[in-house]
C-alpha cells in the first residue's frame, strides 16, 4: 500500500470518527427548561403591544428624496431606461420588437372582429397602450396589446348593448353598419376608460392582492370557456352566415344551435378561404416548431397569411365573384382623441369591473411568470396603475380594453427580448402601418381573420388537458376548474366569472368548516405530539385529553368545533351537566321542604304523648338541614361523585391553538363556553401554542378574568400537558408519569 493512500485511510477513519462522535453528541443532547404559560412567557420575553404606526403620516411628508422615489415608482422607464445597456440589449429589443409587431398586426385586425369594432381599432389598441405600457409598466417581457379573452368580453357588451336589430333600415332590411360601428365603437372606448380608472383607482390604493382571490384553476377554466366563446364566435365568419346578436346566459348555446341551423346558407368561397387559410398557418406553426433551433426568428406565417389573401383577394375578386366578405375601408392616419359618454358609465360598469380584474390577473400571472424565469421583481400594483393608464388612455382614442397576450410575450422571450424597448419598437412599427399602409388591407378576407384567431386558440384550448391532472392531484380545484368552465359558458363572462369566484370563496368557507380534528398523544421520549389515529406508538397522557384543530376557529364552524371537542372526548358533557342540575334542584328542593316541616312542627308546640318521636324527628332535621348547609358551603358537596354520577376519565383539557390565526367574537364566546362546561363536569381547560396576534386579541376581547387567566394559556402543549399532571383537579398523580414526560 502506497504511504499516501494509508495517510488517506487514517484521515478518512478520523473524519470518521469525529462525524460519529459529533452524531452522538447530537443524541445526547437535550433542553431542560422550566414550564412557561402566557404571563411567564411575557414577563420572561419583556413582552409590549406594539405601537401603531400611522402609514398617513408618511404620505404626507415632502422631501425631494420622497418626491423622487414617488416619481421613480409610478414611472419606472426614469430608473431603468438611463442604466440601459445599449450594446448588450438593444440588437435583441429589436429583433424583439419586430418579431411582436408582425404579430401584432394580424391579431389587431381579428381581434378587433372579436369585440365588434372595424379592423382599424384593432390597430389602434395595438399601439396606444403599448406605448404607455412601455413608460408606466415594470414587466420586461410581457406584450401588451389585443388579447382573445379581452375581446370576446368586449364583443359580448357591444353586441348586448348596441345589437344589429337597432339598426335595421326601414327600406330593405339590412343593417346601417356605419351608424352600428359608430354606437360601438363609443360603447368600447367608454368601456375602456372606465376600466382604466377601475385598475388606476385599485392599483393607488394598492388592491393588487385582488387578483389573489382568482386561483390558478379558476384563471384556466375561465379562459378554456372564453376560447370556446371565442371559436363559436368566430363560425360566422367562417361560414359567411348572418346571424342575430345575443348576449346574457346561454346566449352562446343558442348561438351555435342557429350555426347549426342555418349552414345549408353557407357560402362556399367564405368556407375555402376560411380553410386555405388555416391549413397554412397550421403548417407554419408546425415548421417553426420544429425548425426552432435552426431559425433565428419564426416564420411570420400570419402576415404572410395576410399578405397572401389581400392580394389573391384583390386580384381575384373575391368580394364581387364568390361573395366573400373582406375587411373594407380602413381609414389612413390617426384619430383625434374624443372624450368619453359618461352618459354610459352606469351601464358598463358591471362588465368594466369584470373585465378589469380579469386584464389584471392575466397580465399579472404572465408577468410574475417570466420575473421568476429572469430573476427581478414585478410590482403587481404599479401593474394595475400601468395597465390602467393603458386603458385610460387609448380609451380616450377610441381603443378597447386590452391586457398581454401569452403567445406575443412567448415570442418577444424568445427572439431576445430583454426589456419594454421591445414593445416600443412593435408599436412604433404599428404606427407606420397606421399612418402608411393599412389601407392596403382594405380587401382583406375576414375568413382568413377568423382563421387565424381559430388557430391561435390551441395554446387555450390544450387547458382541457388540466381535468386529467386536476384529477390525480387535487379533485377540489378541479371542482373549481369545471363549475367555472361551466358558469362561463352557461352564463356569459361576465356572470360566469362573478358565480366562479363566489363558487370559490364559498369552497373555501366550506373547507374552513370542515377541518380535521384530533386527539393528540405524546410521541415516546419526546416533547411532540400527534394525531393518535395517524401515529400508532403515539399514546394519550392519562388523565389528560389534547384537542386541535386543522383550522382556525370563527364564526361559520366554532359550534362544530365545540360539538367535535365533547364527541372526541368520549363523554356526553351536556346530558351529564343536565342531570348534575337536575340531582342539585332535587336536593335544594328536599332541603327546603325538610326545613318547611321542621318550621311547622316547631309553631304546633310541644305534646307530651309524642314527644319522644318528634325529637327523634326534630333532630333527623336538623341533621339534614346541617349536611345540607354543609353540602352547600363545601366544594365537594356538589360534586359528581357525591352525586352518583359518572366521572370523566380523565381531569385536565389541554386545547392546541396553534392553527388559530384570529379570534372573533363568535369564537371567544365558543372557548368561554367550553371552559364553563368542562368545569361543571370537574375539568380543568388549558389553551397551548397561542401565536402573539392571537393573544392580543383575546385580551382586546375581554377573554381573561378573574376565572380565566394568562395562567391558563401556555407556550407549548408539552408545558400545559406537565402542569396539568402537576396540579390535576381532583386526585393526585404519581410523579413517576410528569418525570416520564
């Protein structure tokens, strides 16, 4: 053996050694520390409320520190954009931003058919917002802009609010579409608007946990249903049908069955355009798939979808020969900006909150998404604040609602994008198309549009598959999931949202109220305790019961918790403090009628025939009178014992409080009770693991008095459990049982 492999053993065996060593130390290794209850604990800690602090003092303060992180807070582009690092980021942004805009345009134009409008909102919504998003927003990757889910809730309150049966001209029956687009397009920019100061006024006051309260089974059910509104929409187009607007519950139910109904009026040139078209973009997707890695940047298959059916469309003809219906006149240049109808607020404003909450949680869960994956953070209230002024004002230039799109944000991720500049550049270069080229899409298929909304609802439509893993790992989410698929598409987005999350909050309520309780036993040679029904070698301390509950008590389950706490202890303690009143009444009324005769007897005076028995009955009287008084003044006099009744096994009630995270009155009013029963029946309560804000509570409720005090409250279960064995209520305990513990 070679002398640097043995030196290499010996070092092994001590490191050995010493590990071992170290190892037993651990075991050895113990605490001993005197038992504490709440005020030995607060005494021992120094223990002081803590002061409140007023937040409205600091708003207040002017100083040119506070004004300017106020300015570098709610407008982010002044704390990065100087640090930009031009060489590293701007190629990327670049290539980003052209990548997004080639995509934006496509989608602009069909989504704008979604919520009801003329294409060129589409273009419009597409480059407003995105330029204000670029100034107020924290996110880096996500591409604000049009969105399927955001249309379709658009088009659901044009279409209600402003139906083609209001415009019918009284000649011929057919719609006066300039006159309709018009009243809708008014609809859609005051929709706008107020969902802008919904999420301005919300991210002020700093609400952005709103969006907690739509879980991530909800947000994929409630989208799956808005991409199946939004394919049934679309049929129309793709089968160049006219069909009546409808809007509220089951409106999209009874929108298929008229689909159904009237496709033998199909028009063929629509429906080969329509599928031309798809086929195309199917295979493009599928070449940029698997091309991935080979190609610097996907394959724009939807503009060049477009480009392709604008000029066979205006070489061909389309319009004039098959009947297929194309986009039309798409106006050159800008709008002046027009001041909202607030004449319409009052009735938009259910929709605008819905649709408002619903932009946010989409932006907001995409946009914490890609902070994890690139490691910053995203402030989900100066998100709400950005994505309000986005709306705010392209509301203000006639844009519809808009919020980020996964497939856009995928794609500026992956061309290289590294920051907002990438969504700068793509609505600039939407600006270009505005200003120059849009008209040249005037002859463009609204087939081909639906077409390509069609195909970009797979990434939606592949959520169907959540039902198979909901399934396996937790069937209440996918209760959650399915009710809100279910509302949305029964219902409309709207309603449908509103029952989902209340379906939700009443799921979790119901949850609170149904908790796991248990009794709780000492792990051998150890200060831990657990469920005596999950850990067979745990055992019960005799003499002693410990109660927890999962949740926390209030008001919806603290009647089941008190209900479940005398089951669990496997004694009736009402029915026993019943008959404890009843032998107690019992004896007080024999007590007063014995003492009623002995007065009766003593005002009829002395007779020398019977006097031998009425002193023998004069002193059975006193005699019970005097062990009734005596009964009366002593403790165990009332006892169950005395009484003939049946005595718990066990003397002490240890409550774990640990899950406790507030009191309510309801609650504070449960545990009183609890104490006051289980003292009739001769069982001491103890309350253990109380956290600081619940103790605090309990003092604001008036829980301690003179009965109850902080002596009763203990820092563990463990010290609760050693002090009730040291001073048990009736009966001694063998103190080989506390040395055990």
């Amino acid at each position: 053996m070679e002398p640097s492999e043995a030196s290499g053993q010996r070092d092994t065996q001590a490191l050995l050694s010493t590990t071992q060593e170290m190892e037993l130390r651990r075991r050895d290794y113990h605490v001993e520390r005197p038992l504490l209850n709440q005020k030995q604990l607060e005494e021992l800690g120094r223990w002081s409320s803590v002061t409140g602090t007023h937040q409205w003092r600091t708003w207040l303060q002017c100083s040119h520190a506070r004004a300017r992180a106020l300015l570098l807070q709610y407008l982010p582009v002044l704390a990065w954009l100087p640090r930009y690092p031009v060489r590293d980021w701007l190629l990327g942004d670049l290539l980003s931003g052209l990548s997004v805009a080639i995509m934006q345009l496509p989608q602009g134009l069909a989504y704008a058919l979604l919520a009801g409008l003329p294409p060129v909102f589409g273009l419009y919504s597409s480059f407003y917002p995105v330029f204000i998003y670029f100034l107020f927003g924290t996110s880096r990757h996500i591409s604000v802009g049009t969105f399927a889910v955001m249309s379709v809730m658009v088009g659901s309150v044009t279409e209600s609010l402003a139906p083609d049966e209001d415009f019918l001209q009284d000649l011929n029956s057919t719609v006066n579409e300039t006159a309709r687009d018009a009243a809708r397009v008014q609809l859609a920019s005051a929709l706008s608007v107020l969902v802008g100061l919904f999420q301005v006024g919300l991210g002020l006051v700093h609400f952005g946990f709103v969006v907690t309260y739509l879980s991530e089974p909800l947000v994929h059910g409630y989208t799956t249903a808005a991409s199946v509104q939004v394919f049934i929409s679309q049929l129309k187009y793709v089968f160049g049908l006219q069909l009546s607007s409808r809007s509220g519950p089951l409106s999209i139910i009874y929108t298929l069955l008229e689909v159904c109904w009237k496709l033998p009026q199909s028009v063929v040139g629509t429906m080969v355009t329509a599928l031309v078209a798809g086929v195309v973009l199917v295979v493009v997707k599928l070449l940029n798939d698997k091309l991935q890695q080979h190609l610097p940047l996907p394959i724009p298959g939807e503009l060049l979808t477009l480009i392709g059916a604008t000029g066979i469309s205006y070489g061909v003809g389309l319009k004039h020969r098959f009947g297929v219906d194309v986009v039309g006149d798409i106006p050159a240049g800008l709008l002046p900006p027009v001041a909202p109808n607030s004449q319409l607020f009052a009735k938009l404003v259910g929709n605008a909150f819905a649709i408002a909450v619903v932009g946010f949680a989409i932006a907001i869960s995409l946009g914490k998404i890609f902070a994890l994956r690139h490691g910053y953070r995203v402030d989900s209230n100066q998100e709400l604040v950005a994505l309000g002024l986005s709306n705010l004002i392209g509301g203000v230039f006639q844009c519809f609602p808009v919020s980020c799109s996964m497939s856009r944000s995928l794609v500026q991720e992956s061309t290289g994008g590294n920051t907002q500049v990438a969504g700068a550049v793509s609505s600039l270069f939407i600006l270009i198309i505005i200003v120059k080229l849009g008209e040249l899409f005037q002859d463009l298929p609204k087939a081909v549009l639906a077409a390509a909304i069609i195909v970009n609802l797979k990434g939606m439509l592949m959520q169907f598959t959540d039902i198979c893993s909901l399934w396996k790992a937790n069937r209440m989410d996918l209760l959650i999931w399915l009710v809100t698929f279910v509302a949305t598409i029964l219902l409309n987005l709207d309603l449908g949202l509103a029952a989902a999350v209340a379906f939700s909050l009443l799921l979790v309520v119901f949850r609170t109220q149904l908790p796991h309780y248990s009794i709780l036993g000492q792990v051998p040679d150890t200060d831990i305790y657990r469920d005596v029904a999950e850990y067979s070698e745990a055992r019960e301390v005799p003499g002693v019961k410990v109660f927890r509950s999962s949740a926390t008590v209030y008001f919806a389950n603290a009647e089941l918790y008190s209900d479940t706490l005398k089951q669990k202890c496997g004694i009736d303690v009402d029915r026993l403090i019943s008959r404890k009143k009843k032998l107690l009444k019992k004896k007080e009324l024999k007590l007063k009628r014995l003492l009623k005769e002995e007065k009766l007897q003593r005002q009829a005076g002395p007779l020398e025939v019977c006097l031998a028995p009425q002193v023998s009955a004069g002193k059975e009287l006193e005699d019970t009178a005097a062990s009734g008084q005596e009964d009366a003044k002593a403790p165990d006099g009332s006892t169950l014992k005395a009484l003939g009744l049946p005595q718990p096994d066990f003397h002490s009630l240890v409550l774990d409080l640990g899950a406790l995270s507030f009191v309510d009155t309801v609650c504070l009013k449960s545990l009183k009770n609890i104490f006051r029963d289980f003292r009739e029946i001769e069982v001491e309560v103890y309350m253990a693991a109380c956290h600081t804000p619940v103790v605090t509570q309990l003092e604001a409720g008036h829980f301690f008095d003179a009965s109850i005090t902080k002596q009763h409250l203990f820092a563990s279960v463990h010290d609760a459990v050693v002090f009730a064995l040291q001073h048990p209520r009736s009966g001694p305990v063998s103190p080989v049982s506390v040395t055990q513990l």
